[in-house]
C-alpha cells in the first residue's frame, strides 16, 4: 500500500484519474470537479474506484462516499462536490481507518 500522507494520496489519485480519464494530469487539479471539469460519467466513475481498491487495498463503497459527500447536498451539488480534494481525503480517512484495526 502506497504512504498514507495528504500528499501522496493525492499525487496518486491524479495519476488514477488522469489515466481512467485519458486526460493530462496538469487538468486535474485539487479542485477539480470528476465530472463538470473532466466530463468523467458514472462507467468512468466505476473505472476510478476499482483502480483505488486496486492501489490501497481496501474496497471503495460508492454509497458511503457518496453519503459522506451529500450530507444536506442536492445530486448537483454532489456532482460538484466529487473533487480530486475530496476523494484523497476519503481515501486517507480509509486507510487510517484501517491502519487502526491492524
């Protein structure tokens, strides 16, 4: 499993998803919205989160991201809110998680 930092997370998931997308990695940016910034759609979506189970280990459960990201938000703003940002620190919140329970 890749180091658990901010950093490295990051640098990682822009490498995830500037590769599932076929995009230039300086487009992905730590604001960068997945879908109104890089057009990505739910089977690019579904490509993203198999290649995250696939780096960290851990199985990516699209209902408690989702949830995490939704709490009071309209679908619009969790299409907006679905940031390069965002997904690091659910992965990192993860693999502390699970550094716990070892």
């Amino acid at each position: 499993m890749p180091a658990a930092t901010l950093d490295s997370i990051l640098a990682t998931v822009t490498d995830i998803v500037a590769s599932a997308l076929g995009v230039d990695k300086q487009r992905v940016g730590l604001d960068t919205s997945l879908i109104y910034d890089l057009g990505a759609e739910s089977i690019d979506l579904v490509d993203i989160r198999f290649r995250i189970e696939e780096t960290y280990g851990f199985r990516v459960d699209q209902r408690t991201f989702i949830a995490e990201l939704a709490s009071g938000a309209t679908a619009q703003d969790v299409q907006s809110l679905l940031t390069v940002r965002r997904l690091a620190e659910f992965i990192l919140r993860r693999v502390q998680k699970e550094s716990e329970r070892a």
